[in-house]
C-alpha cells in the first residue's frame, strides 16, 4: 500500500484522537488566543514606542538580504523582528485550535468560525504591518494595524466566552434574568469603547511617538483631539457606572456582576492613566500602559455586552 493511499487511514486515526467535546484543550487556546491577541497590542506597542518602526526596514524580509534581524540592526531590530515573530505564534494557535475543533465544526459552528476568523486575520495583519513599513510608518495605516488588533481583541474575549459556555447557545448553565435596560446599556458601552479607541488612534498619529524620526504624522490638532477623544471615555465611565448601580440595586450576582466590576476596574484605570499622560507630556511608559488599557476596555466591555446579550436570551426563553 502506497502512502497516498494511506493517507485517509491516517487522517481517520488522527481525527479519531481529536475531541469530540469542548474540552480542557479547546478552552486553553481560546484563552491563549486572548493573551496572544493583548500581547501583540502591547509588543506593537512597545516597537512604535522605542523608536523600532523600521527596525525592520523592508517587508516581507527583515532586511534585503536577510528573512531575520542581525546583529548589526541593535535592539531596534530586535523589538521589530520579535513583533513580527509573536504574529506567528497566533497562527500557530490558531491553525491548532481549528484542528482540535475539527470532530466539532459542524456542531459548534460558532467556536469554529470564531477560530477561523482569527487565523485568517494573521495575513491580513501581516499585509498591513508590511505597507505601515513600506510606506515609512504612515499613521493612518498604523492606525488600522491597531485597529484590526482590537477587533482580534473582542473576537477572542467571544472565544473565550463560547469554550467556557459562558454565552451562546451552548452556555453551561442558565443566566439569570437581568433588568432588560442592561443590554442596550452594556452595548453602549462596547460601542463608546471602540469610538474611544478609533478616535484614540488619530490622537497617537498627531503626537510625538511616530514609530522613527522621520515617520510622517497626520497634522491634526493633538490637544483638541484628545479632548474629543476623552468625551466617548466620560460615556463609558457612565454606562459602567449605570450598570454597576443596577447590578447593586437589583442585587445581581453570579458572571455578570464579575463582568461589570471588572469593566469599572479597567475604565477606572484607563481614565488614571489617560489623564496622568495628558498633564506629564505623554511619557512612553504611560503610552504602552493606556495601549495595553484599551486592550483590556475592549475585551472588558465586549464581556459584559456579550453575558448581557445571553442573559436576555436565555431569560426569555425560560418565559417560554
């Protein structure tokens, strides 16, 4: 027997060792989809920040020569090669999650697709990283790197929430009802989080940290675009405050009162340090930590929207 004729036997073994159940397996790569997904925010971060935009000065290659950084390129090349790298780690995830969801793609439709948006998203990412470098760090285009980084954000906190049966139709166990004004509450407050973020991304493209010295910035008006940029942040402070009331005053308990808490927690220390930066000239540090804050907002407030959403859902199919 030749071994393209035993290929389907192999494929039969292999897919036979695979669960057949969302088990502990399925649930520790959504999670390290998640921290892979923040961490690359903050690595992303960290390249703009220390001046290593174009560590690497070419793309797809590190240099002409060279698919890696060298020695001579210093520690710029290093913290952009090393962006590059964690980019593959996602994949790599990713594709492996897929895998184990392989006996599952037809019943759980939901983890599969979400797992196969995140690993198709790696050479849309990698695509737009090569024409922020190409086109010497044009901030619109870092801006939509950032941006399409955020999305993976939320799309892995669903993930996340799926493996573990925390919503969807799967969910674990039922929720318990919540007053009906907190769905639209917490989805506007996922809404104002991501106008937070986009309007946060002009805000970086007119300030000092371009990523190099002679990257371009986009000329607008920094100061009156950070006062525009803290009015959607006032509104997520009071839709999670709104919530956070109701959950007290209707004594809820269980996920979505954790959900909301650590919603506050987040939106309380991206204000600190949105407003510590603003009145100390922007210091780097503070930058990777609001870089990183916003990571957390956007999974915070897409996990509190997304147990209210299922809350309404299950509630209402208890009624009936």
């Amino acid at each position: 027997m030749t071994t393209a004729s035993r290929l389907p036997q192999i494929a039969g073994r292999l897919a036979s060792r695979l669960p057949r159940t969302v088990d502990v397996r399925i649930r520790r790569l959504a999670v390290a989809s998640l921290i892979g997904q923040t961490l690359l925010v903050v690595t992303g971060g960290a390249v703009r920040l220390t001046a290593s935009g174009l560590g690497c000065p070419t793309w797809p290659r590190c240099t002409s020569d060279s698919l890696v950084n060298t020695p001579a390129m210093g520690i710029h090349g290093f913290i952009e090669f090393g962006n590059r790298l964690l980019t593959f780690a996602l994949a790599a995830v990713a594709a492996l999650m897929l895998v184990y969801l392989w006996n599952l793609r037809k019943e759980r439709k939901d983890l599969f697709l979400l797992a196969l948006g995140l690993l198709a998203s790696i050479p849309a990412q990698a695509v737009i990283g090569g024409v922020t470098v190409l086109t010497n760090l044009n901030p619109w285009v870092v801006g939509l790197h950032f941006l399409v980084s955020m999305a993976l954000v939320v799309f892995a906190t669903l993930l996340v929430n799926r493996a573990f049966g925390r919503t969807g139709r799967f969910q674990a166990s039922l929720a318990a009802a919540l007053p009906a004004v907190l769905r639209p509450v917490t989805a506007a407050v996922a809404l104002f989080s991501a106008v937070a973020v986009m309007l946060g991304v002009v805000v970086t493209g007119a300030g000092p940290h371009a990523g190099d010295a002679d990257a371009p910035r986009n000329d607008l008006d920094w100061d009156l675009f950070s006062h525009i940029h803290a009015v959607p942040a006032y509104l997520v402070t009071a839709g999670t405050l709104v919530a956070l009331v109701l959950v007290i005053r209707r004594h809820v308990t269980g996920p979505f009162r954790s959900a909301v808490l650590m919603l506050l927690a987040v939106t309380v220390l991206q204000a600190v340090i949105g407003f510590t930066q603003y009145y100390n000239g922007i210091p780097a540090l503070l930058v990777a930590a609001h870089m990183l804050g916003a990571a957390l907002l956007m999974a915070a407030s897409t996990n509190a929207w997304d147990i209210a959403r299922s809350s309404a859902v299950a509630s209402s199919k208890a009624v009936k």
